[in-house]
C-alpha cells in the first residue's frame, strides 16, 4: 500500500493552487500577451506597433480573458447546485485559467502556420482549441467532482460556448481586416462534433481503465479519487465508507506492557498492536497512535507493532476494538516488582533490545543503521513462536522499533533473510538475573513549533525510563512515519549524557504525516538539533517523574477488526498497478486518435 501513500504527493499541488486573485489577473495578463502576439504575427490592415498591440490586447481580453473569468465563477456554481465537491472558487477559477492557457498555445500555433503558409486558420485553431478545453475540463471535472459524466460535460461546454459568443461579438465589431469571417452555426456545430468525439473518448477511455477496480473490488475509481481529495482538501472521513466496502474482517494482536504503583493506579502503559497505523491523513487508523492513547486515562505509548498496510483499520471506529481488548488484558495481567537489565543481542542486521520483568521478555527489534520498513505480521508471530522456544522466556511481547529508513529500503517478510536474522537474534536471549525494584518515570513534549512538514505527529515525543539493578534505560517515542538513517544513532549519542545506560529509539509509523509533501515523511529529515533537545527535555521530566512500580505484561487478541486485509489489500495495489500499466498503453491509443479525427473534421470538413 506505499502506493497509497505515494498518492499523498498531490496533496501539496491541491493546497498550493494560485488564489482566486492571482488566476484572475494571471488570466488577464496572458489573454492580453497571447491576443497581441497573435495580431503581431497576423496584423491585417493594421500598421502602427501601438494599433497593434492596442487590438490585438483587446481582442486576446476580450475573447479569452473575460469568457475564462466568467466561466471560472459560473461554473464553481454551477457544480455546486448539483452537490459536486472539491470545486472551490479557486479551484474553478484555476481551471478556466488552465483552460486559457491550453486556448491561447492553440491559437498561436494556428498564427504561425497561418502566417508560414498565407491561409488564414485562427478561427478554426480556436475551435480547435475550445475542444481540447472541453477534453481538459470534462476529465478533472468527472474525476473529481462526483457528479457524473453527463452533468461535467453539461458544465464543461461553458468556457468553449462562451468562447465562441465572445468570438463572434468581436468579429462582428473587427473592421481591421485581421479576422478572417465564419458563420456562427458553422462554428458551433464544429464545436459539438469535436466534442462528442472528445467524449466518446474520454468515456471509453475512463470505463477501462475503471473496470478492474469495479470487478475485483466493487468499488469506482473516480469515486476513490474525488473522495481521496476531498479528505486533503477537507479532512474529509467519505473515503472510509469506500474502504468498508473493500474490508476484511481479521484476528490479530496487541502486546501490553503495563506498569502499576503500590497504590494499585496505573503509572504507565506501553502498547504493541499489530495494527498498521495507515493508510493515510485521518482516514482509518493513520493516528491511531494519538487516538488510542487518548483512551487511557495514564500516561500511554503506542508503538509500532509487527504489521503492514494489509492490517490498516478501515475506519477510525475499529480503533474502538483495540481499546477494548486492552482494556480486558489489564484485567488479566501478573504483576511483578522483579526486573533485569537492559541488554541487546544481534545476528548481522538484526538487533533486538531485551529487558526482563519477571520471566516475562519485552523484545525491541531494530535494523538500524541499515534501512529498513514494516515487520510483516507473519514474521512478527513467528518471532513470538520463536521466543517461547527460548527456555529463558516465559512470555513476550514484541515491538518493530521502526526506526532507521531509506528509500530503498523494504518490508521484512516471510522468507527474507532479515526475518532468519531476527529469529536467530531471539534464539540467543539468555537468562537474566531479575532484581527487586523497579522504577518508571514518563515525560513527553509536543514540540509544538514542529508540526507533519518534519514529520512530527500529534503527540510528539514520548519518554518513559524504566530503572532496574542500578541501570536507567530510555525508550524514546517519536510519533512519527520512520526516521532517517543515521538519526537514531545520533539521537542515542548525544542523550546518553543525561546519565542514561542504554537508549532505544522508535517512532509509531503515524501515517497522520503523510498528507503533506511526499508519501514517506519520516522524522529527521530537518531540524535534528532542535528535535534532540525536546527529548532532552521530555527526559529531564521523565527522570523526576521516576518511582517505584510493578510490571506485568500480556499478549490479547483483538478479534473481528475490519481492515484492508492481506486479500483486499494485496488485490488493491495490484489493480491500481495494472490500471496505470494499461493506462501508459490505451491513453495515448486512444487520445492521439481522437485529436487526429478533430482536426480532420474542423481544419478539412466543411
């Protein structure tokens, strides 16, 4: 599902458009410029540079620019009336400027060759030009306002019609000889032809490219699209009902952690579930890191537990279902005041980070500094199978620290060599010597200066040290989607003189920050210096908030939980590749054939 999160990167253009200020006076500035050139290049009877330019800027302002302002406000209405979304004033307005631009380059090339072979075919290079904007609106429109085929080519004729009417109000008031005479009946039905072949092909076009989708699915490409922008432009949850559709009920896990104080209160608790916090924004559970520890009325952490894309929620309510099964686990839980120290065991890439609490093992898995991705769920479980092989553990929990990662680098999965590594890391956990007295202190900070353009989420950075057998050890929370290479060692390098013995460092793969740039967004990107000292300071109040606990630990499983699915999920990302390979094949098929038919029936048909 990274293509999912690929798609994010249109985000940044969707928010980025002109206001509607700068498209109406972008749009005034170009008809002027294209009117002008073209009466430069073809002046007619008129002789004088400035009669030149005064005309010529009259004619490109008022055939193009005043046509394209017009069009940009009606037909944001227009849509509007008819319960269309996404199109907002700028919107429209950058569309009709779009538009106009598309025009003016038809109408000059029309110039040249006009003025190259002495035939004067502007008008039908304007014709020409009002199809292809036709073409352009139809298709943004139909993918992403919702309101069907019919309806966006109803709206879509406005700009070219208008076009036209303009057209003939200055020809019939040109007495300079520039514009060459053609009835208004001819032009219009050149006009509609052109445009119906436009939108046979538009519509065939769409439908097979669609279909897969529809078939494999049950669920519409343009219906995915336009709910997709509407969550960027809006926050927007439609899209949800969309992935409900598409869901698939599964049985999976959540690790708990729990630290209690001799009261009987909860001090602290650390989350695993192997549920992906995607696919992306606020849809599903792409802050279910936040959420979740919201639901706690204790200091909460949510890591990163052993899961792809396949096991994203399909919408923020089965994130009600992990709070639920956490919930019954404390009930169940063993607590103990006995704890060992930190230690660490490898197997070439894999690393895995051990503290005891009874005979119970809290297992922190990291590749760094080498790059890494998601922990598949299978080799998650089989990491836990593994564990309870090793005679020195009773139980585990396991956590994908998440923590160093690359471009290149990819998902661990079955039959990798780096899940091998992993289990082989597992298998040589020793016995630990266990003493009495553990203490947990919790800090975090918001860093509320730094927001998902560095890659931090809504909750920060969390700390919690755990002190056992005069050794402080750091686990240190990032929400955020992964971290570059080489940070986390940074990050361990300069907090160890806060009087730490061991640090661990790990983000919660929020995809809450995924909606801004890029599809991968991970934290450490920019401002190192700054993150690094809100954790120094998130540990400064975890080292006062230091006392005595017991700990106790559980595995639970959430049962019935609607996500993507390794089916769905799988046979999404397969049908969406196979449309675009399609799609590099029919389009220009189909587009180049229906152009060449244009011109046929616009330059060379009566």
């Amino acid at each position: 599902m990274s293509s999912m999160s690929s798609v994010a990167g249109l985000s940044k253009y969707l928010r980025t458009l002109p206001k509607i200020g700068i498209s109406i006076l972008s749009i005034i500035f170009i008809s002027f410029i294209a009117g002008t050139l073209d009466y430069l290049i073809n002046p007619g009877n008129i002789t004088g540079i400035f009669e030149k330019i005064l005309y010529g800027g009259s004619f490109g302002f008022g055939v193009l620019g005043i046509s394209s302002i017009i069009s940009g406000v009606i037909v944001q209405q227009w849509v509007s009336s008819m319960k269309g979304i996404n199109l907002k004033m700028k919107h429209s307005m950058f569309l009709s400027l779009v538009g106009m631009i598309l025009l003016s380059i038809v109408l000059l090339i029309g110039a040249v060759a006009s003025a190259i072979f002495n035939i004067d075919i502007r008008i039908s290079s304007i014709l020409l030009g009002c199809v292809l904007v036709f073409a352009f609106s139809i298709l943004v429109l139909w993918s992403t306002t919702s309101i069907g085929i019919l309806k966006s080519a109803l709206v879509s004729f406005f700009q070219p019609i208008f076009v036209i009417a303009m057209l003939v109000v200055v020809m019939f008031l040109n007495n300079t000889g520039n514009l060459p005479q053609l009835e208004f009946y001819t032009m219009i039905i050149k006009i509609i032809v052109g445009s119906f072949i436009f939108f046979i092909a538009i519509y065939s076009f769409i439908k097979v490219i669609e279909s897969p989708l529809k078939k494999n699915l049950g669920v519409g490409l343009l219906d995915m699209l336009s709910l997709f922008i509407t969550h960027i432009n809006e926050g927007s949850d439609s899209l949800e009902k969309i992935f409900e559709k598409i869901g698939e009920p599964i049985d999976t896990m959540v690790g708990i952690l729990s630290f209690r104080r001799n009261d009987g209160s909860l001090k602290a608790l650390f989350l695993s579930p192997c549920v992906h916090p995607g696919p992306i924004g606020r849809i599903g559970g792409a802050n279910m890191p936040t959420i979740l520890s919201k639901r706690f009325d204790t200091f909460t952490l949510v890591a990163h537990g052993p899961s792809t894309h396949d096991f994203n929620p399909v919408s923020v309510k089965e994130i009600d279902k992990i709070e639920k099964t956490v919930k019954e686990g404390l009930d169940k839980i063993f607590y103990t005041s006995y704890g060992s120290k930190f230690s660490r065991y490898s197997k070439d890439k894999s690393k895995i980070g051990v503290q005891f609490f009874g005979d119970d093992a809290f297992l922190l898995s990291t590749f760094a500094p080498y790059g890494s991705d998601d922990i598949e769920f299978g080799v998650g479980l089989a990491a836990l199978n593994q564990s309870k092989n090793n005679p020195a553990i009773a139980n585990s929990i396991i956590v994908d620290c998440h923590n160093s990662f690359d471009e290149d680098s990819g998902r661990v999965l079955p039959g990798n060599p780096e899940m091998f590594q992993l289990l082989d890391a597992i298998n040589k956990i020793k016995k630990t010597v266990k003493e009495r007295g553990i203490r947990v202190g919790c800090g975090e900070n918001l860093m509320e200066d730094l927001d998902k353009n560095q890659g931090i989420g809504d909750s920060g950075v969390k700390v919690m040290i755990v002190e056992n057998s005069n050794q402080k050890t750091a686990y240190i929370l990032f929400d955020s989607n992964n971290m570059k290479t080489g940070f986390r060692d940074k990050i361990i390098k300069e907090i160890k003189e806060k009087g730490l013995d061991e640090i661990e460092v790990m983000t919660t793969d929020t995809h809450s920050v995924n909606t801004l740039s890029k599809g991968y967004n991970p934290i450490g990107l920019s401002y190192q210096d700054k993150i690094i000292e809100y954790v120094k300071i998130a540990i400064d109040d975890a080292l006062n908030d230091l006392e005595t606990v017991e700990a106790g630990m559980t595995n639970e499983r959430i049962l019935n939980i609607n996500t993507f699915g390794p089916n769905n999920s799988t046979e999404l990302v397969s049908t969406i590749s196979s449309i675009v390979a399609v799609s590099k094949i029919i389009a220009p098929l189909i587009f180049i054939l229906a152009f060449i038919f244009v011109i046929l029936w616009i330059f060379f048909l009566p």
